[in-house]
C-alpha cells in the first residue's frame, strides 16, 4: 500500500487545488531523483489556467492540462514518499488520508508533524531578493536565450515580447506609466531585474512551471531583458550583473511611510495614563464648549442641524463637486431645477450623492427641512 501524508483539498469547479501539508514535501528542483515539482506550483497552474475562462483561449486546454499533471504528481509523489519510507510497492493502492489523520512520528514542536529536513526547505525557499540573493550560479547572454524563448514563451508573449492575444506584454511601454492607459511591462514597470528571474524560474512557462534549468531560466532572463533595450545581445547575466541591472521604474516603488495615526507624542505635562478610560460612550469633558458654538447650536433650524449632521461633510467643501453651501453661482442651475427636483435628488440620491447623503434614517422631512435651508441660503 503506498500511503500519501497529505492533505488534498479540491473544489471541482474553480479548480482549486490546496495541497496544506506533504510529508515529505518533494524539493522542486533540487531533488531530482523524484522528478516532481513542488505542488505548490502545481497548484499555482491550476489557479492561473482557471483564471483563463475565455472557451476560445489556448489557456483553456491548460485546465485540462494542469490537472493530467496535477494527477500525474500526486501520483509520482505517493510513489517518492513511500519510496523514502522505504516502504515496498506491493499493491499499487493509493491512499490519499485526510489532515488529521494520525501523524506517523509525533516528533515536532506541537507534538506532531515531523521538522523539515534542509532539502524539503531548499525545495520551497527558491525567492529571488531584489539584491540577487537566492540567485544561484550561473550564466548567460540574451543570445543564448533567444532560440529557448522563440520556443518556449513566443507562443504566448510574441517574438518581440509583444503579447500575443490578451497574454502579457513583456516588453516595451516605457515612458506610459503616466498616462490614461499605461503600459506595464517588464521594462516599464516592473522595479528590479531578479523578479524576472524568479517569477521565469517559479511560474513559466504557463504550463510547466519549474520546469527550466537554472541556466535556461539565466539566458531567457537575459533575452527578455534586451526585449526591453535593457541589456546588449552579448551582455553576460550572472548572479552579480543581474541584481546590479537598474530598472527604469526602480524609484515608481517606495514603502509607504505613512503613519497609523497622526497622534503625536506627549513627551511633557501628559495625562497620566491611569485616569484614561477608553469607552464607546461619549463622556463630556469639563471643558467649557467655545460660547459661540453652544449658542449657534441652539438656535440652529431643524434643517440646518441637519445638513451638518448629513450633508456637510459634502457640501462644505464641494467633495465629489457637490454644490458648496452658500455658492450662488453653483445653486443657480440646481434651483432652477424647481424646488421639488431638488428635493427628490436628495432623497433619491443623484450622481455621487448616496439617498438621504447616506444616512437613510433621516425621513423626507429631515432632508426636505435641509434641502429648503440649503436653497435659502444659496439665495442670500
Ligand atoms: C501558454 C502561454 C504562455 C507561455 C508559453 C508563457 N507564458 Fe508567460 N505568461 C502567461 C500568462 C497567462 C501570464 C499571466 C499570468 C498571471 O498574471 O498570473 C504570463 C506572465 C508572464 C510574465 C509576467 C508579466 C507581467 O508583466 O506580469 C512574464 C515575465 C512571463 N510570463 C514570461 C514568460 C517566459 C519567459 C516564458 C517562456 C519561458 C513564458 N512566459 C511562457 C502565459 C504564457
Ligand atoms: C457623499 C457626499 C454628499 C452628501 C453626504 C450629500 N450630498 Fe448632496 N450632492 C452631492 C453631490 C456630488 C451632488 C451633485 C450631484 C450631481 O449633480 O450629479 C449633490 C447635489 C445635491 C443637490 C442638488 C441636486 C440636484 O438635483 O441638482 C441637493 C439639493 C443636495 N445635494 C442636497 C443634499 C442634502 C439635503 C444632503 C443631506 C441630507 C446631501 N445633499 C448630502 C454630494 C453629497
């Protein structure tokens, strides 16, 4: 009996495949002796070609495709574990078990699992860092890699990186990241030269992911780098001119560097933290409210509390080009509409104005009563 450690979950219909847990995962390039590829790239072909629904695209067939060799793993890869357990082949039966199935030797951390050895973490740490670390030896020219990418990438990105049908365009769109329809290639916008390397290595071609050699992964790197002007035809792409390429976009990218909250910090005469509560009730606070404001309050009309309560936050300042309060020059158009349109726009909601401005408790009244004081005050 060969026995599969692994979790399979499929969902048919988005043909979805989440293998959680292998035991033991097949390192992806690196142990060859079991020839499969790390499922979690599989997995990875079978997302991507899902997401290729058009019936007239060729991604279509890779559906189909992706599965046979979704199978095919799964099948190879009972074959390698068991043969790591040095179990013997004699039935031929599989047996797919699920996560919680019992765990052959509780070794690990929490008491089950076993730890990973170095391989099975060599065959899933294959990211590529912007300075070219995770870059393995190797070496080659964009001419090395032409005839390798006419075969292998052509089909689908075109001869010139072009883009063949609605698949990605590699190469070319300097200078549109600007504009209405910008371009984002490879050269245009992607920030550093390793990424290419690492996505070539871990997800092309479409239908075969990791399943180019380093050094093949090396020269169609540098072929897709002259593509885009970025490298000269004999240029030599190795683990230091690589990471040392700058993009053109390489500054279009930065950490946002926007705080969490614009509070600052108290470093003098703050309040002492034991006499603060936080509470989802309002709680006055002893200071007085400014005596303009508290008397404003009071004599404000029904209508007026409303449009602050509802309709200022937009018509203050003319967000989304709402009319401003008190523009006459903005309200003459609207009042012409007579006072009912306007009444029923804003109850209904009109353009990027919500019903109500969004706050569909208020009855017609309320937003009449608001409407009438915003059309008053257009006239003074
Ligand atoms: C069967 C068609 C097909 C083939 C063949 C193919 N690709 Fe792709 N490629 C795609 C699709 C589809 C995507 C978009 C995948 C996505 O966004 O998830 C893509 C994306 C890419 C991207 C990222 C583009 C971007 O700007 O996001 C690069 C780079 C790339 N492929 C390079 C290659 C190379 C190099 C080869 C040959 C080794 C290759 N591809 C072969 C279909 C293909
Ligand atoms: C989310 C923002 C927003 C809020 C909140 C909001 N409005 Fe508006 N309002 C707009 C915008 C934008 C327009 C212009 C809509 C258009 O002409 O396409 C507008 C237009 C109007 C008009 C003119 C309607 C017309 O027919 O030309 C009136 C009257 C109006 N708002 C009243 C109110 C009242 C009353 C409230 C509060 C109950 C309110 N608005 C809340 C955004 C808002």
């Amino acid at each position: 009996m060969i026995r599969m450690d692994a979790v399979f979950s499929t969902k048919v219909k988005g043909l979805q495949f989440a293998p959680a847990r292998l035991s033991p995962p097949v390192p992806a390039h690196r142990a060859r002796s079991c020839s499969i590829r790390s499922p979690r790239y599989v997995s990875h072909t079978i997302e991507r070609a899902a997401l290729g629904t058009e019936t007239d695209s060729p991604a279509h067939s890779y559906n189909v495709r992706a599965l046979a060799t979704l199978i095919l793993a799964a099948i190879l890869l009972a074959a390698c574990a068991s043969t790591a357990a040095g179990d013997a082949v004699a039935t031929g039966e599989i047996v797919v078990t699920e996560y919680n199935a019992p765990a052959v030797q509780p070794t690990g951390h929490y008491g089950y699992g076993q730890d990973a050895s170095a391989v099975e973490i060599a065959g899933w740490d294959i990211d590529i860092r912007p300075d070219g670390m995770g870059l393995p030896p190797g070496s080659a020219t964009p001419e090395d890699g032409e005839m390798m990418y006419e075969d292998k990438c052509a089909l689908c990105h075109g001869s010139f990186g072009e883009g063949v049908g609605r698949y990605p365009v590699l190469a070319g769109g300097e200078g549109t990241l600007t504009e209405p329809r910008p371009e984002k290639t490879v050269g245009s916008f992607w920030p550093y030269a390793s990424t290419l390397w690492d996505y070539i290595h871990r997800a092309m071609p479409f239908a075969e992911p990791e399943s180019l050699s380093d050094e093949e992964v090396y020269a169609i790197t540098a072929y897709v780098l002259y593509l885009n002007d970025l490298v000269d035809y004999d240029f030599e792409l190795n683990q230091d001119t690589l990471a040392a390429i700058e993009m053109p976009n390489k500054d279009g990218f930065f950490f946002d560097d926007r705080p969490d909250t614009a509070n600052e910090l108290c470093m003098s005469n703050c309040k002492d933290p034991a006499t603060i509560t936080i509470t989802s009730e309002p709680t006055l606070t002893d200071e007085p409210e400014p005596e303009a404001a508290s008397t404003a309050a009071v004599e404000m009309s029904p209508g007026e509390a409303t449009y602050q309560q509802a309709c200022a936050m937009c018509h203050a300042a003319g967000v989304a080009d709402a009319p401003i309060l008190g523009e006459q020059a903005a309200w003459a158009e609207r009042i012409a509409l007579g006072r009912d349109a306007l009444i029923s726009s804003s109850i209904n909601g009109k353009g990027f104005m919500p019903p109500k401005g969004g706050q569909t408790q208020l009855s017609d009244d309320d937003v009449t009563a608001a409407v009438d004081f915003m059309i008053e005050r257009a006239a003074n």
